[in-house]
C-alpha cells in the first residue's frame, strides 16, 4: 500500500485520485503508527515551511517518518512543499530544521535582471541533469507544473537530479537513495505528472 | 522557459437551495447564458490541454457542500491545476476547498471587507494558493475603478492603488476581470493589464472581453502572465489548442507539443 501522509497541511484529494487512477493502492495516512504499514509513502504539502514542519512534529509524523525513511529505506516521493521539509532548514516564517534529509536550506526565490515574478506560477521546463528510474520516459525539457515561492539549495549537487531556469535557479527534482522529491506537482501536471507518478508506483530501491 | 498560459473559466451558478452547479457565461456580469454540465466540459478543457482551470461561483453563495462536490468529481479525473472563487469569506473556506481538490483559492469582495484575511490565508497556506480576484469598471473619467459584490459595489478605490495593496498584504496572484469588456468579445482591456502588471511583482491573470485569439496576444504584450476566457472557450469554435499556435507565433513561450 502506499501512504499519502494527511496532517492538514496540503491538498491531498488530487494525489489520491491520480495514484488511484493509475492503478495504485493508496490511502490517507491520518496517524503516525500507520506509516510503517506502508510500502511506499509520499508526503504532499501546501503552505509556509514553518507551519508544516510544527504540524509535522506535533502530529508526531516527524519521528513516524525519520524511522520509516532513514531506518528502514521505505521510498518516499516529496511533493513541493513536501520536498522542501527534506532540507535540513526552511527560511518561510523564520529559520526552521527540516527532516534533514537533504543537506541546505529553502530559500526565497530572487528574481534576476528579467525580474520574474514570485511565487513562480505556471507550467516551465525543466532541465534533467542526472538520469533517475522516476524520470524514465520523460523527454528532454518536459513541462512540468509549478506554483511556489521558494526552492531547495542543496548542499550537495549529487542530490540535484533536475534544474529550472527561473529566478536565482530552481532545484526541481532532488534524490537520494529511496528518497525522490519533486518541486513540480506530478498529479497536476497532465500526462508528464502522471508518468512520473506511474514510474513511482514501479519503483524498486 | 515559464509559458503563459490559457485558462478557461467556468462561471457557474446553482438554483437557491439546489445542489448541482451548471455552466454559464455573462454579458458584463449580467446576462446569463446557460452552457451546461461543468464537468463535461472541465473534461473537454483538460483533453484540449488547457494549463489550468478557474472555477467560479458567481453567485457568491458561499463555500458550499455543492461546490464540494463538484471539486471532489471533477479532480476524480482531471489532472491539472484548479482555482476556486466566489463568496470564500474565512480561513475555513480556504481550507475546506484546499483539501477537497482547489490548488488556488481566489477571494475578492472578502479582501475588501477584510483585508487581514489575505495576510492569513498566505501565512497559514502559502502566498501562492492566494489568488486575489479583483473586477474593475472605467469611470465616466476613464479611470479604473475597482467594484466588488459581482460587480455591483463601487469601492472608489483604483485599480492600481488596490492591486499594489493586496500585494503587499501577501497575495499570491492577481485575477483582474474587466466588467466593461466582460463577454463583449471587443477584446481585453489592454492598458489596465499594462498598469497592473508593471506596478506587482506577482503573476497577472487578466480576463474579460476576449473574443479572437489575436485578444490573447494583446493580452501578454500588455504583461499578462496568463489570460483566461469563458465566452471566448465556450462559444467559439476556437480551442486552446488552435490558439497557442497564434500565441507562439508571436514570440510568446507557451506549451504546444504536450
């Protein structure tokens, strides 16, 4: 079964359906204990990293998901604000400690001399860097669907599998180990999205 | 690259007490033309690739079981981003559209009335699921004018002045319609859009009085960063599709081989 994690802190209705859609089993994940029924787990969010990462805690998915992603490796999919909370720090709302499993920290966007607007709304290229088994079937400088404010600036570039030109740069897909993160949201993103969803659903770490 | 971006806008309305929305369309926020099933056509749109949708309930009813309902079906098999407006009034109704399908949630009359409610909605969601919808009408001087309550308030204030405002008060996006111009298929207002989109730093979505494709290009010379339709997708024989190609043609980055 794969564990969509439900702590309030994002629209999970659409990452339900398009698993579903695709054949999956999914389910909400509303407690923490039931994380390690899962195979696969993906955390979705929308909002203010300092707010999701309280929730995270107080909820006690935090623990739930150090133990079941560091521990013992079950694959895990990020998804925007949900990529963001593998940093080991989130600037939004004050200086925050992520899940730390990304070494850096999200920082706001800052619009170069093109003066790009933020948040970054709208459908933009990516540029794939690394070859990963979640980007199979993905052509070169697919569009995929962003709508955020700030982005992951990883410390470690062996974890940056794909980049988006816009602003001071975007990290649009991170990855390590069982660990797959995308600042784009598959489950918007039309048939692209839901490629990367299906490959996720093949996923053998 | 960041494309622009065509977005259909489903305007609907619900008998008082009725429980299913049906698609319409309007003549300066008046006249309704009954169009029918959202959902078919959501399906249509999202088949033709549009890059989002915004649903709108014009009636202003308030967040509702209906529109629930209607979010839940149609986000069962359309895969793509969805906003939702009219008569969202509190944090509760971002959260309750949030959770049951909306990627954005677009407010208007409520940020008149209450201003703290875009700051909170951006703190507690994120600035970017905060569309601020605001509609303007030329005064007899030929300024903008910012209207609210579907059009039939004047608040006296200007367009600019309330864009610039609503930015600072932590909007993620601007939805500015053109009452004036609203399915008068004569084209957008384009030096409002111009006026708006040089004074936010936030991404412009401009709307009202497109009726050709060459509309949607005026549109994004004039800054737009997305320019949505209801008439102009409802009524024509005109896709989304068969109007990237003119859209590209002149110079625009937008998604054509998807």
């Amino acid at each position: 079964m794969i564990g969509v994690i439900d702590c309030g802190i994002s629209n999970i209705g659409s990452v339900l359906n398009a698993i579903e859609h695709l054949g999956g089993d999914v389910n909400r994940v509303v407690h923490p204990d039931e994380v390690f029924a899962c195979k696969k787990l993906v955390l979705p969010g929308v909002g203010s990293f300092a707010d999701a990462m309280k929730k995270l805690e107080e909820t006690g998915f935090s623990l739930a998901l150090q133990k079941a992603v560091v521990s013992d490796r079950v694959p895990i999919l990020g998804i925007c604000l949900g990529m963001q909370l593998m940093a080991s720090e989130g600037k939004e709302g004050g200086e925050t400690l992520g899940l730390g499993w990304f070494p850096g920290a999200v920082k706001r966007l800052i619009p170069s001399d093109h003066g790009e607007r933020v948040p970054h709304v709208g459908w933009n290229q990516i540029r794939i860097l690394l070859s990963h088994p979640l980007l199979d079937g993905i052509p070169k400088e697919a569009d995929f669907y962003f709508v955020h404010s700030y982005t992951l600036k990883a410390k470690d570039s062996a974890v940056v599998v794909a980049t988006c030109d816009y602003c001071d740069g975007v990290t649009a897909v991170a990855a390590k180990d069982n660990i797959f993160a995308t600042q784009f949201h598959p489950e918007k993103s039309q048939d692209h999205g839901l490629k990367i969803l299906e490959n996720f659903l093949d996923w053998k770490v | 690259m960041l494309k622009r971006r065509l977005i259909p806008k489903l305007q609907l309305t619900r008998a008082a007490g009725g429980d299913v929305y049906q698609l319409v369309t309007t003549i300066d926020f008046g006249l309704r033309i009954k169009i029918g099933d959202p959902v078919s056509q959501a399906k249509i749109y999202q088949a033709q690739n549009a890059d989002e949708l915004i649903f709108l309930d014009i009636d202003s009813q308030g967040v509702n079981e209906a529109m629930v309902e209607l979010l839940k079906k149609t986000t069962e098999n359309i895969f793509m981003p969805i906003t939702v407006g009219g008569g969202v009034r509190s944090v509760n109704d971002f959260q309750n559209l949030l959770s049951n399908g909306a990627d954005k949630v677009a407010v208007n009359t409520a940020v008149y009335r209450t201003p703290s409610l875009v700051t909170e909605a951006s703190r507690v969601f994120g600035v970017q699921c905060v569309v601020v919808a605001i509609d303007f009408k030329r005064s007899s001087s030929g300024k903008c004018e910012v209207w609210v309550e579907g059009g039939r308030t004047s608040t006296g204030r200007f367009l600019k002045d309330y864009a610039r405002e609503v930015e600072q008060l932590g909007a993620g996006e601007l939805l500015i319609t053109s009452i004036d111009r609203d399915g008068s298929k004569s084209g957008l207002d384009i030096e409002a859009i111009t006026e708006v989109s040089e004074s936010v730093g936030i991404p412009v979505i401009a709307g009202g009085g497109c009726g050709v494709a060459k509309h949607f290009v005026e549109g994004f010379q004039a800054g737009a960063d997305a320019v949505t339709a209801g008439t102009f997708f409802c009524h024509q024989d005109q896709s989304p599709m068969q109007c990237r190609a003119h859209i590209k043609n002149a110079g625009f980055p937008i998604r054509m081989h998807i």
